[in-house]
C-alpha cells in the first residue's frame, strides 16, 4: 500500500483534523500530518503504547508538530476521549479483522466524525489469499497476512457502517491485498 496515494485519493486539505484508529507505525499519521499542515491535528490512536511511541518519535524527526497520540481500545464507548462531531476524516486501517467488537468502533467513529465528514475502510481482501512470491527456504509461495476466515468482507463492512448511519460513497483500490471503503456522515 502506498498511504501518499490512498491520502490523496482522500482529499485532506490543509486544517482539516484527522483520527487514525489503529495507527500503526503511522504511515497514515505521517503523511496526515504533512497535508493538513500546521493549522491542522492528526490523532494517532492505538492500544499498543510501543506504537504510538514510534509514531511520537517519527514525527519529532520530521518536524511535525500537529501529531497528538492517543492511547485507546477502540472496543470500548468512547476510548478516543475525542469530541463529538470535531474529526473531518477517519482512517481505519488493518484492524476491523482483529476486533471483537466491530460494531464499537464503528459507533466511535460516528460519535467524533463531523456531519459531512468521511471514514476510510482499508482491510485485507478476501478474495484471494496474499502470497510472497517465494517462500524463505523452499521456494514455494508463502501466504501472509491474516487468516482468510478472520478477514471482514466489504460487504460486511459496508452493513457494519450503514447500519451505524453512515452512507456508502465509493470503494477505492488502496493495493493489491487489500480492498477500500468510504463512507459519509
């Protein structure tokens, strides 16, 4: 995946506020943060503290001073601690296949989303199953990824999210193993 790209494809503009849920490593944050510029915020948001200390370190190397990180399960009412109706875009990225409470996060998504706003989708394709082209010792394809029945099919993330009040705007190809989603509010 390539998150210059998949930002572009959604448009931030300078000043906006933005939340990553699951952030990661922070592609997504980094790359955020370099497009809403100084007058805008990009909220990391994850559970694993180790992450968003990579995330804090990463931006004190680039000079980007509108990161705030936030540790959160995205599981529970209301973990981000944000305002209602105050975030202009949401990227939910990798982590829908590995939640047990699906429908939490969908809600906390909704709950800080401004009306109008947007949530990006990006989950593993279900499709097919992800494969290096060679495996490490025998030189057959080795799968990665997560495992094909734990991944959510955009059809049950299209419900998921609809069935919360967002209104499905358009799918987008972020890569080849995975599918992409966005929805208004």
């Amino acid at each position: 995946m390539n998150p210059g790209k998949i930002i572009d494809d959604l448009s931030l503009l300078p000043q906006m506020a933005v939340a990553d849920f699951g952030c990661g490593s922070g592609h997504y944050v980094i790359e955020a943060a370099r497009r809403v510029g100084k007058a805008g915020k990009v909220y990391a948001i994850d559970v694993q503290k180790e992450m968003l200390g990579y995330v804090r370190s990463q931006a004190a190397s680039e000079g980007l001073s509108n990161i705030e990180t936030i540790w959160a399960d995205l599981e529970l009412a209301e973990a981000s601690r944000l305002k209602n109706d105050s975030i202009d875009l949401i990227i939910i990225s990798n982590i829908l296949f590995q939640a047990e409470n699906k429908s939490q996060i969908a809600k906390e998504a909704h709950r800080i989303l401004k009306k109008g706003g947007k949530t990006a989708i990006i989950e593993w394709d279900i499709e097919k199953q992800s494969v290096l082209s060679e495996g490490e010792a025998s030189g057959e394809p080795k799968a990665f990824g997560p495992a094909m029945d734990a991944r959510i099919s955009p059809q049950a993330a299209k419900d998921l999210f609809v069935e919360i009040g967002f209104a499905f705007e358009k799918e987008f190809n972020p890569g080849d193993h995975h599918y992409g989603i966005v929805f208004r509010k």
